[in-house]
C-alpha cells in the first residue's frame, strides 16, 4: 500500500499520476486509508490538522507515487441571492452557526440542512439541492502546509 506524507504544490506536476476524489469531510482526515478511482489502496499520512483542497498534489514515501486530490461531488444546498446585500446576510447568518460554507461572488455552498434552508428561503434566497463538489472555507485560522 503506498503511503503518502508529503503535500507538494499543484504545478510540481509532471506526467501521470493517480487520482483520489474525496468529500470535503474526508479532505479533513490526515490520517486515513482510502481507495483512488481505479481501486489501489492508499495511505494518507500527513501532519494532523492538515486540510486538503481541491487539486492538492501528494507524493507517497519512499516511492515518490504522486496523487492529485479531487473535491468529490456530494449532496449540498447552493444558495442565490437576488441581491449582493442578501448574499452577504446569508453569509453573516450562517457564520453566525459555524457552519461550514463555500463563498464565491455569486453563490454561497453549505451541506444539506433542512433547518438552515428554510431559514433561507424565509429570507427570501434561492436555495437549491444538487450534487457539486464542496470547498467550504478553512475559517479564521485554516492554514496551508
């Protein structure tokens, strides 16, 4: 099983290498066995706390195997907003819960919530369940490695 500890930067990468999609709870885990696409068994061993993103390049020890990490698409609510101000409240409310959300310019991701989305659509926003890949945001104190 190849065992991957170090994290590189994305433009390292040179040729092939394995894939590995994971949900962004899973992208949480530093310490875990997972299965890549094509079904070979790995090892994450990286430094705890770390969180990985999407397009993350790991490189397995002593082998030198890379493999990239892939936000894999889950079940999420994707919240519009008629307004910028709307979005930007939305933001606020549910920072205001510490829930975990993807902000972009025109939308807002958070994981399904029937609480959460009626509070939304009260609000007045569209709100719409789909599977998409999920980048929530690391917070105030989220680093990279």
């Amino acid at each position: 099983m190849l065992t991957f500890t170090q994290r590189l930067a994305p433009e390292r990468l040179q040729g092939d290498c394995l894939a590995l999609s994971l949900t962004a709870e899973e992208r949480t885990r530093s310490r875990r066995q997972f299965e890549t696409e094509d079904g070979q068994v790995v090892y994450l061993h990286l430094a705890r706390g770390t969180v990985l993103r999407n397009g993350d390049l790991l490189k397995s020890e002593p082998e030198g195997q890379l493999l990239r990490v892939l936000a894999k698409p889950e079940p999420v609510l994707t919240v519009r907003a008629d307004t910028e101000l709307e979005l930007l409240q939305a933001a606020y409310h549910l920072g205001n819960r510490h829930v975990p959300l993807e902000i972009t310019r025109n939308f807002l991701r958070l994981a399904p919530d029937p609480v959460l989305q009626d509070l939304l659509e009260k609000r007045g926003l569209h709100v719409v369940a789909e599977v998409q890949p999920f980048q929530p945001e690391m917070g105030a104190y989220g680093h990279s490695h």
